[in-house]
C-alpha cells in the first residue's frame, strides 16, 4: 500500500457517510492525508475539536446528512456532484448498534435499527449510482460486521441488518459491474470506537426481564472484544488498500483473527458444532 500523496489527477472524490467517529471518521483522515478530495456526512457534521473551525477550500469538507432522511442523502450527494462533478468511491459506514432480545426488542427499534444500517446504505446507493453510471466507474465500500456473517445472540436486530448489507451488496454487484461500478463489503471484527458508548439497549431490556441475565453476559462479551480491540485507523488502511485493488472481491474480513476464523468456520464445521462454539463464546447455555 503507498503512503504517497495523490496528485490531482489520481485523487478521488470520496463520500463518507458516518464520518464524525470511528471507521468513519479514521477514513476521512487518512484519505484526505493521502491528498483525495473527501466529503465526510453525518448528523454531527464534525470530526472532533480541531476541525470544529474550518478553512472552507480545505479537504475534507464537512456535510450534515440524517441517512434516515431521503431528501437529507440527496442533498449532500447533490453538493458533492455539483463541487467535484463526480463521485469515485462511497464508504457506507453510519451504523448504530441495538442489544436486546428478540422478545425485548419493539418493532419501532428493530425499524430504527435497519432503517439506518439497511435502509440508510440504500438511499445512499441509489442516490449515487446515476452519477457513477454516468461516469462508467464508482466503487461502494459497505461496512459490514462479522454479525453480518454470524447471529450474535442478543444483538438480533444489528445482526439481521447485516445479513441484510450483505446480500444487497452482492446483488448489487451483479447489477453495476456493466457499468464500470464495483461494490465491495468490509466487515470488521471487534475493533475501538464508539460504537461500544453509542450502543442501545431495547427499552424492555429490564432487570425485570427473563432474558436480562444472559443478554447482560453476552453484550459483556462483545464489549470485552471492542475495547481490548484494534484502533479504527487500522481498518481505515485497509479502505485505502481496497480503493487501490483493481478488481476487489465480494468481501474482506478485518479484525482479531480468531473472529475471522470464526466466520469461516461457519462455512465447513457441523453446524451444531459451530453453534455450540458461539454459545460458549457468549456464554450462553443450550
Ligand atoms: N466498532 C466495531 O467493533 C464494529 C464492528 C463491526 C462493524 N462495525 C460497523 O462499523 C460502522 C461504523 O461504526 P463505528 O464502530 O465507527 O461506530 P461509531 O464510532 O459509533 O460511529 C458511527 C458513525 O455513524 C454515524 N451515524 C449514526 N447514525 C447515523 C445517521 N442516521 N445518519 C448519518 N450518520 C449516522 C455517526 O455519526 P452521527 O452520530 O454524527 O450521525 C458516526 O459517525 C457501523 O456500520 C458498524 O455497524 C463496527
């Protein structure tokens, strides 16, 4: 992977949505290093303290996007064509996170669950492909999860929202490749953001709840993995790597090696087998 700056002519127009924090945020930086010309898009619009007053002309330039919002996805793709006449790589990585049990869990937040790490990555797609048509080239980055690969217990919703991610990604990929578009799903192990502080209990997630106990031992375990995880800026070299690749795979995994073993695993173990390891994992029993 080169280090260098880009010159103008090899400098992309990049659009990060879900910029102000973690992997979003970590791309934004290093991209924009690297001398692309980065839009980062989030509620927040900032990327901490230090970009809080900015030179207007400077990369990367801030946006407020809501991904939940259609007019709000467009605007921003709007401003981004309308500045750079183009848009060379989308990096969907807005993501919220719900911990519950199925039964704990009301409609309304399974809802606002997919409605940002699903519905969000749509309206951003769709909202982008007539520009890189028009272009012939264009390159989504989808942020997936090893919970995209893998139901994690107590984290149905967040789990069925990348299941979801990944089979739109791989559709999509059919669709696009004749116009030049590739599509690409990233999907990271436990790493350090701020998911672990972002993080949503379901409302019923009481200690009234039959389910609190083992919800409670297996978000432990997840939380355990984030915070002893790696930095952002880590998968954030991996985005720069994908963005140079010629002809990228379907999906990368990222992240602690024995989660990445893990989601193999799950294609060639007994599948009993496979769940009993998972249970174990989040202690739970069964
Ligand atoms: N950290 C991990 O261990 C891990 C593992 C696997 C996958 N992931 C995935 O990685 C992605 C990034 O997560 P992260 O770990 O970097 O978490 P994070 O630090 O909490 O960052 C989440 C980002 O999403 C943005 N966002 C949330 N809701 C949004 C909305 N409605 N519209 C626009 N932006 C929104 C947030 O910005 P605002 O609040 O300013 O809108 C923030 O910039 C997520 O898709 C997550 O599922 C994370």
């Amino acid at each position: 992977m080169s280090s260098a700056r880009q010159s103008f002519s090899d400098s992309k127009v990049i659009l990060v949505v879900g910029a102000s924090s973690g992997f979003g945020k970590a791309c934004v930086e290093l991209l924009s290093q690297l001398g692309h010309r980065v839009f980062g898009a989030s509620r927040s619009a900032q990327l901490s303290q230090d970009h809080s007053v900015r030179d207007e002309t400077a990369w990367p330039k801030l946006l407020t996007m809501d991904v939940q919002n259609e007019n709000s996805v467009g605007s921003v793709v709007e401003t981004v064509i309308q500045e750079c006449g183009r848009i060379d790589v989308v990096i969907n990585s807005a993501g919220i996170a719900y911990a519950g049990s199925v039964e704990d869990t009301s409609m309304a937040e399974f809802q606002d669950q997919l409605d940002t790490n699903f519905y969000g990555v749509v309206r951003v797609t769709q909202k982008v492909l007539p520009q890189m048509r028009k272009q012939g080239s264009g390159l989504f980055i989808n942020i997936s999860s090893i919970g995209g690969l893998i139901g994690l217990p107590f984290q149905s919703a967040y789990s069925a929202s990348k299941f979801a991610l990944e089979g739109f990604t791989e559709s999509l990929r059919h669709e696009v490749r004749p116009f030049g578009i590739d599509a690409v799903l990233l999907e990271p192990g436990d790493f350090k953001t701020n998911m672990t502080l972002n993080r949503k209990f379901s409302k019923r997630n009481t200690p009234e709840s039959i389910y609190y106990q083992a919800c409670k031992r297996a978000i432990e375990t997840t939380i355990a993995g984030e915070v002893s995880g790696q930095p952002p800026e880590y998968l954030a070299k991996k985005v720069v790597a994908l963005i140079q690749c010629n002809k990228p795979a379907v999906r990368y995994s990222c992240g602690p090696a024995m989660q990445r073993v893990a989601a193999k695993a799950k294609g060639w173990l007994p599948q009993k087998l496979f769940e009993q390891m998972i249970a174990r994992e989040f202690e739970q029993k069964n």
